[in-house]
C-alpha cells in the first residue's frame, strides 16, 4: 500500500551543492508502515525489490517496487540487522540473536561465514559492506546482546567492540580496535577508504557520535590512518551509504543528512521519524529507500547510488 507523502517530509539546502542533487517535483514518500524498528535494506536488482530488516518483529521485510506490494521475506530471522548482497546478487546479513553474519544462497540455504573470533562468540554484528574482492566487512557492537528487545540479552565473550574482515577463504580477521561501539559502514567508490559510524554516545558520556574515514592500506586487507569525517548535528549517525560521487548519505535523527566528500554537511532529507538506514535503488540506482523507525519511505534524486 502506498501511503502517499506525510507531513514532516521535504527538503533542505544547506550548501547550493544540494541542489544538484534534487529533483525539483520529487517528493519524499511513505511506502509503508509497520515496524517496531526498520533497519538493514538491501537492493536487489534482478528482482526489483528491496528487503529489510524489523529487529524487534524479529522479521525480515520484502518491498516489490512493480507493484508496490510488501510482505513478510522471512521470519523468524534471528532478529537481523545489517544486510547487503554480495557480488553475486546473494543476501549477506547480520544476526543479532545468533551473534554471526550470514549468506542467503540463490537456493534459500543459509551458510555461515562468521559466529566465533578467536574462539569466542561475537557480540551481536550489526552492519555489514561486500568489497569489489569479495571479502566482507562488518562491525560488531554489542545492541543485541544488551537486552532481550532486538536480540539475546547475554555477557559479551570478546569483551570489546570491533570491525572484522571475512577473507573469500573463509579467514576472520579484526581490522580495527579503537571503537567505541562501531556500527554503519561503507567503502569509497575506488574502496581506497573505509567510513565506519561510531554511536558509543549511546553508553558512554562524552562519547562518540561521528563517522571515521579510514585509510584502507595497500594490502586492501588492513586499515591505516583514522581521520574524523563529520560529527552528526542531530542524533546520531546509523548506517549510510556512498553515491557515484562519493558523497555520503547518511541517518540521523531528523531525516538523512549529505555530506560532500570533503566533509561538508551541504543538505537534509526531512522525514518524521528517527532514521537508522538507507539504501540506494530502483533500475538507475537513482531511488533512496530509507528506514525509519515505523516506516519505509523512499525518494527519487537526481543523482544515482
């Protein structure tokens, strides 16, 4: 069902850089609404359609945009979190209550790429990024081990929180240790940088609220130096993604934030919930779905994902 654009939806320019990346008579639209917290979209192209994740419904969601139709994709689903598709259309997720990360094959089986580090079981691997050499990224903050809500109310077994790298041979290794709770994150278009959001304001005073551009090292398999790219202005930074000119679409707590790729906040996509992720789509990559908290909304802009 299509729900039409609601009140508190629109658009602000910040920096005359935004413009160019609106479509003048494009409005934001509700396209559902449902979740308790929608999170993790993933674009299939091939299919035309958009899954994501309802952590504590403990369900995954599946918009088809050829008709408009949404429906349970699967439940239960261990209430995951982060998800992406790999280079071969297959859905990678992350898995609160089993505390792993996941592939979906093309014949609906369900393989296991990471649940231990070390011998130890992860926190509870929140977002996810596939990188052109197929390994995969992913953070590992403890929300779903905290309480019983969005996951498995348990003891952290790692005692940190960190970002890990799967190896396409199956090898597990920890890329980056000075994280407060890491959470979103997203490569540059030529991967030569890795941007990792960091939320430990959530539990610690003082703490962090901004996304870190890291330098992936010449190895393509380590991180380097670590630089602050933008502090969020309202709330905190969720999970984001990159567009064809490196600029960085963003969750915050009053819509989506775009940051130019020098750092510059230069505009907002207004949307009257609290915003957690969003997701480039559509045939042209042109459409950004985005999750918030209820609802499923989505807008067409003139620049492409």
């Amino acid at each position: 069902m299509f729900y039409g654009q609601p009140e508190g939806t629109g658009y602000e320019v910040i920096d005359p850089r935004f413009e160019t990346c609106l479509v003048g008579h494009a409005r934001v639209e509700r396209l559902w609404t449902g979740c308790r917290w929608a999170e993790g979209p993933a674009w299939f192209a091939a299919g035309r359609y958009l899954v994501w994740s309802d952590i504590p419904n403990n369900r995954m969601m599946r918009f088809d945009e050829c008709d408009g139709h949404v429906s349970v994709f699967r439940q239960p689903s261990n209430y995951s979190n982060g998800n992406t598709t790999d280079g071969q259309g297959r859905l990678v997720s992350c898995e609160h209550l089993a505390r792993r990360v996941t592939r979906t094959e093309h014949d609906g089986a369900i393989t296991v790429l990471a649940d231990h580090f070390d011998g130890k079981r992860f926190n509870s691997p929140n977002d996810v990024v596939v990188k052109s050499d197929g390994s995969i990224w992913f953070t590992d903050p403890s929300y779903g081990i905290l309480f019983d809500y969005e996951g498995g109310k348990a003891t952290s077994e790692i005692g940190a929180c960190h970002v890990y790298r799967i190896d396409v041979s199956g090898e597990i290794t920890r890329v980056a240790t000075d994280f407060e709770k890491p959470n979103g994150l997203a490569f540059s278009r030529d991967e030569k940088f890795l941007y990792i959001a960091d939320t430990g304001i959530t539990h610690k005073v003082g703490g962090p609220k901004h996304i870190r551009k890291l330098v992936v090292n010449a190895d393509g398999k380590s991180l380097g130096k670590s630089t602050v790219f933008a502090n969020c202005t309202a709330g905190l930074f969720d999970g984001f993604r990159v567009d064809q000119d490196d600029r960085i679409w963003t969750s915050a707590a009053d819509g989506v934030h775009c940051y130019d790729p020098d750092g510059t906040l230069i505009g907002k996509i207004k949307v009257p919930e609290l915003v957690s992720n969003v997701c480039f789509g559509g045939p042209k990559r042109n459409r950004l779905f985005i999750c918030g908290t209820t609802s499923l909304y989505s807008c067409y802009l003139a620049i492409n994902g």
